[in-house]
C-alpha cells in the first residue's frame, strides 16, 4: 500500500507544478502585457514571481 500511495503523490506532485508554472507564465504575461509597474507574488513566505520595471523605465501611470 505504501508503494501505490508514492506511486499517487510522485503522479500528482508535477502535474502541481505543472500547473503552478503554467499560472505563473500566464501572469507574467499579462502582468507585462498590461504593462503593470510591479509584480509581486508570494506562496507561504516564497517568492514565486516577482517583476520589477527595468531600470530607468517610466511608468505609462506617472505622466
């Protein structure tokens, strides 16, 4: 029984992460896509994503 459930949590462990990178891509590009100043985001005190405006860039919002 041990066998099967590692067998169970080594299947569900990288479609996890799978899906956790697939939702970080997918902020990231409408994060950049809306042209956002900064984006931060954070799971249980981990940085996941965090994206910064590149030095020297203005924000569209600061005219």
């Amino acid at each position: 029984m041990s066998c099967a459930l590692a067998l169970v949590f080594g299947i569900a462990g990288p479609s996890q992460a799978a899906t956790r990178a697939e939702a970080l891509a997918a902020i990231e590009r409408n994060a950049r896509g809306a042209h956002s100043d900064a984006v931060l985001v954070m799971h249980d005190r981990e940085t996941l994503l965090e994206l910064k405006p590149a030095a020297g860039a203005r924000s569209p919002r600061a005219d």
